[in-house]
C-alpha cells in the first residue's frame, strides 16, 4: 500500500461515454489539478487523447525498470503512469487519470484512498460516437456495447454523459471538486 496525500482520481467508463472529452474540458477549468498524460502503446492520431506513444518494447523496458506507478492492458493496448505522479500526490496535490474498469480492483489494491469517478451515457448516445469516432468495425463496436453495464463499485460518484459536452464537462468538475 502507497500512503499519499494529495488525492488520487481515476475517471473510468465504457468506450464511447466521452472520457477523453470530459477530461479535456476539465482540465481547461481545473487548473490548479494535475491531468496525468499516458504513456500508451498506440500512435497518436488527432481524435485521440494526448498521450506519449511508446512502442511496447518500450514499454516493457520501462516497467521493468519500474518507471511506472500505475500500468495496466486493455484492448490489446498498454498503458502506464509515470512516478513523476506520485511525487505530485505526495506533495499535495489532486492528480486525474484516466483510468480502466477492469483494471480498477488492481489499482484500487495499490491505491485504496483513490476516488472513482465513474462516467456512464445512454446505450444509443455511446453507439453513436464510437461510430463517429471511426476507429472500430460495427462488430468490435456490438462488442464493446456488451459491456457498457459492468458492476460499478459502491463508492464511485457516476457522471452521465448523456447530454451535451458542456453539462457534461461540468458534471465531471463538480464531481472532482466535491471530492
């Protein structure tokens, strides 16, 4: 276990209920937080979030030399922290990320103080934007429908996405901000 003193937040949700574009507008109004920037195993492309690609050699290299404090696989993709964000927690401050639903029991092991904010959006509306999106065929979209409605843990604070970017973003900062 890892003591801290700033707050950890992990912003979980399904693909497609606008994570990437909450975070993003949350982090223009909260600017005394800290928005961790992934390392992840994919190419940056304009419609995805900022992050810093690293091949998974790369990647590999720098969880054996333990640069991470948070890492984890999804969707064949890996993502990691860096250790540059546990220093900022300890010194204080209140650092976001986002995070993965099925890698939550794990983090939640390494970090049992984080706070969970956990983004949800109507079926149709999330259909709708990983079809916008453009990154999937319509069979890995029904996919990743099929788990929209995994077991959301009993202390996250939900944010429903459903509406307009703006109620959104906002629901996301007054979620992070009555923590």
């Amino acid at each position: 276990m890892t003591e801290v003193s700033g707050k950890l937040i992990c912003v979980v949700g399904p693909s497609g209920v606008g994570k990437d574009t909450l975070i993003r507008g949350a982090r223009k109004i909260l600017k005394k937080k800290v928005f961790v920037t992934r390392h992840i195993t994919r190419p940056n492309t304009a419609d995805a979030e900022t992050h810093i690609f690293v091949n998974k050699a790369t990647f590999d290299k720098m969880m054996h030399n333990d640069n991470f404090m948070l890492n984890w696989s999804a969707n064949d993709l890996h993502y990691g922290i860096s250790n540059e964000y546990l220093a900022k927690i300890q010194n204080g401050l209140d650092v976001i990320f986002n995070g993965s639903r099925r890698a939550l029991s794990e983090i939640q092991s390494k970090y049992p103080n984080i706070y969970i904010i956990w983004i949800t959006a109507s079926k149709v509306k999330v259909k709708e934007r990983l079809i916008k999106r453009g990154r999937e065929s319509e069979e890995k979209i029904e996919g990743r429908l099929k788990y929209l409605n995994l077991a959301i843990p009993e202390k996250a604070i939900i944010v429903d996405n459903s509406g307009t970017i703006e109620a959104g973003i906002q629901s996301l900062v007054d979620a992070i901000c009555n923590l």
